[in-house]
C-alpha cells in the first residue's frame, strides 16, 4: 500500500516537471525564434529599445540577479528523467516478483 502511493505521488511530480519542463522550454526557447521568424526582426535589434528606457541601480540589479530560464529547464528536465527511470524501474521490479 506504501509502495502504491509513493508511486503515485513519483508520477505526480514526474508529470508536473515534464509540464514544467516543455513549457519553459517552449517560452525561452521556441517562442522567440517563433517570433522573430514571423515579425521577420532580429532579436538583437530589441536590445537597444531597452537602453533607451535605461534602469535605475535597484532594478539592474534586481533583473540581473534573476535565475536563468535554462537552468530551470535542465533542472526541471532532469528530475522528469530520473522520475521515469525510478517509475519504469518499480514496474520491472513487480513483474518479476
């Protein structure tokens, strides 16, 4: 009964971080280039619009010190691989026993 929902719970959090995973994948990675392919605009050409704006030392420093968005992805990734690998691994073990 223990195994069973450890099991469970294993396949909630594996589903929850492979969501996660694809969709900050899909936000950091493929909508840009989405973007930038249908408005047909280089994205280093959007970098300058923000230096005219400028920023203050409180907010530089609050943006600078955010968490890469790739970070979270590998993260994220990693932990749905191994939950697969641990859920593939108790299923193997109750078909032999």
């Amino acid at each position: 009964m223990k195994n069973r929902k450890l099991t469970k719970a294993i396949t909630a959090v594996t589903v929850t971080c492979t969501l996660i995973a694809v969709i900050s994948a899909f936000s950091s990675y493929l909508l840009p280039l989405y973007l930038s392919y249908k408005l047909n605009k280089d994205i280093r050409d959007a970098g300058s619009v923000g230096i005219i704006g400028g920023a203050d030392g409180p907010t530089a420093i609050y943006l600078s010190g955010q968490i890469s968005s790739h970070w979270v992805t590998v993260i994220f990734a990693a932990l749905a691989i191994l939950g697969v690998i641990y859920l593939i691994a108790v299923k193997n073990s109750v078909k032999k026993s």
